[in-house]
C-alpha cells in the first residue's frame, strides 16, 4: 500500500513564466531491493530488450548486464581501448537508447563520435564522427535523432543545444532555460558555467519529439523532432550550484521519468521519481529513499529500475 507524501522542496528567489510542478501529492513507494556481488560506480543505466545495463563510470570494462525482470548479473563489457569493441570512453550523461530493441548508444570519448552497442553480446556495430559545424570543438552529450541528424550541447561557452543535419548544418539552436540567479551563481568560472548547463536528452521512441532535462536547474523541455518548443517545465530549485537538481531521467512512449532531489532533505531523502507525459503533464510521482545514481524505465516489466551510490551495490525497483 502506498500513502500519500508531501514533498517539501528548496524555494527559488525568482519566478520563471514556466510551469512550475507540484510534487506535493506524490506517492510514498517501498521498492523491491535487488543486492548484488558486482561493484557498480553507475553514472547511466538503460533497460532494453528485457536486460538492464548499468554504465560504470570507475572501471575499464565500462558496462554491466543483468537480465529482467529478476535483475541477474549476466555479464560486463566493452573496454576502454582503441580496439574494434573498444571506445575510449562513454561519456556520461549520454546513454540512449538506439532505433531497434536491444541497440544502444552513447558518446565515445572523441569529437562528434558516437558508439552503436547491440546487447547482450556488447558488439560495437558503428563508431563514426558525425559532421558538425565549422569551429566545433566537440560536444558534452551527443543523441541520434533521424538518419545523420544529430541533438548535440556544444563542450565550450555558450553550450548551445543545437540540432545539425548530416551535412553539418545547424537546423536550430534550442532555448533551453536558466534563470539570471543560477548564472550568478555560476559567476565567470567556466568549469561553474558548464556545471550549471549539463543535461540530459531522452527521446521518443519514435524521435518525434524529445526532452532536455536540465540538472542544476531542475527543468525539463519538450522539443519536436525540429526543434520547435513544445512545453517546458521547472521544479522549485535552490539558487546555488548544489541545490535542487535532477540526478537522471529516461523515457519511452508514455513519458519522461527522471529523478528529482530536494538537497534540503539531506542526501538519503527528499528524491522524488516523476513520470511526465510528452504534452507536459505529471503522471504519477513516487518518494523514493536515496541516494540515486541512475534511473531507467522497462516496458516490459512495468517498472522503474534504480541504482544508488557506488558503496551501495544494489538495484531497485518501483513497479508503476
């Protein structure tokens, strides 16, 4: 049985003209826990095909398998290297899944590049440099959104999103927002500024529309495959660079679930898993003990799968 939760969260010194969500009917879950012998760092995590990968962020052999829904170790895969099942890295923040059941994909640590993976048997079956813009120097997180069109955020200041045709022309730069107080917070320190923009992109299954998920400030936006706003949202967020954020997201064809932390609960409490339609409407919302590393959302299991720190070394669960 769950009860009703209210959700207190860390108040902004400016309003925005988005919507802001109210988490304050949110469901108190009591998730399945899942303990596990493998040591997991998790910085992404995906389920696809009824298997579970979990990214390791401290480790050369870089993913994790477990089947589902039972979440059995199966397995690890893809090193750090420069061989033909080999990537230099997967960037975080960058785990998608690809166009097929059991397909996906990540940034591979070089310029404009990124890495097709084929599970369970973690085959690498493309690895190419996209074309971009003249003057890119390479991009924090990169997704495949049709064909050679790519959704990529630039790795310098500005840190535009922007979507680039296979040719290398810039279709649109998206507004993604952030409000005058968080920039102060930011102030004229780069590595801060880059901090205050990182991201998330989850798309659609179908790649008619996708969402960026701001982390620092807790927004999430819903774009068309063009580029064109559909909604944005906002979570009440604290005006510091460690304040209210959200830790992860994931989506499919009801909606975007990501994970929202109110920092002003402590680190083991105030996380808040949301489940958010592709018009912008919250579903359901679920008060989940944390700490939270990772988040993903199985079709087939109907559940939300998550991870905790890398000392915990477990999976759980919140069947929706």
């Amino acid at each position: 049985m769950m009860a009703i939760a209210a959700i207190v969260a860390g108040c902004s010194t400016a309003k925005s003209n988005y919507e802001e969500i109210d988490f304050a009917d949110a469901l108190t879950a009591d998730p399945d826990t899942f303990q596990l012998d493998v040591l997991m760092w998790p910085s992404g995590m995906k389920a696809t095909g009824g298997n579970l990968v979990v990214q390791n962020m401290k480790r050369d052999t870089i993913f994790d398998l477990f089947t589902l829904p039972d979440v059995v170790y199966s397995g690890s895969g893809i090193i750090k290297g420069s061989g033909p099942d080999e990537v230099i890295a997967a960037l975080p923040l960058s785990l998608n899944r690809g166009f097929q059941s059991g397909q996906l994909t990540f940034s591979s640590g070089l310029p404009s590049q990124v890495a097709v993976m084929r599970v369970p048997g973690f085959r690498i079956t493309d690895n190419r440099r996209h074309e971009m813009p003249d003057g890119w120097v390479g991009e924090q997180n990169m997704m495949l959104l049709c064909g050679d069109t790519v959704l990529a955020q630039q790795f310098t200041l500005p840190l535009d999103w922007i979507i680039v045709d296979g040719t290398g022309n810039v279709v649109t730069t998206l507004d993604i927002p952030m409000p005058d107080d968080i920039k102060t917070a930011a102030g004229n320190d780069e590595r801060a500024r880059m901090m205050s923009r990182t991201a998330y992109a989850v798309p659609l299954p179908d790649r008619s529309r996708f969402a960026i998920c701001t982390r620092v400030y807790p927004s999430v936006s819903i774009f068309d495959r063009e580029g064109r706003n559909i909604t944005t949202l906002t979570m009440p967020y604290a005006p510091v660079l460690k304040g209210n954020y959200i830790t992860s997201c994931d989506a499919n064809e009801q909606g975007i679930y990501l994970v929202y932390h109110d920092v002003e609960k402590g680190m083991d409490d105030g996380y808040v898993i949301a489940a958010i339609d592709w018009n912008g409407n919250l579903m359901k919302a679920y008060n989940v003990p944390g700490p939270i590393g990772a988040v993903t959302v199985d079709d087939e299991s109907n559940a939300v799968y998550f991870t905790g720190d890398g000392y915990d070394n477990c999976i759980y669960r919140v069947n929706l």
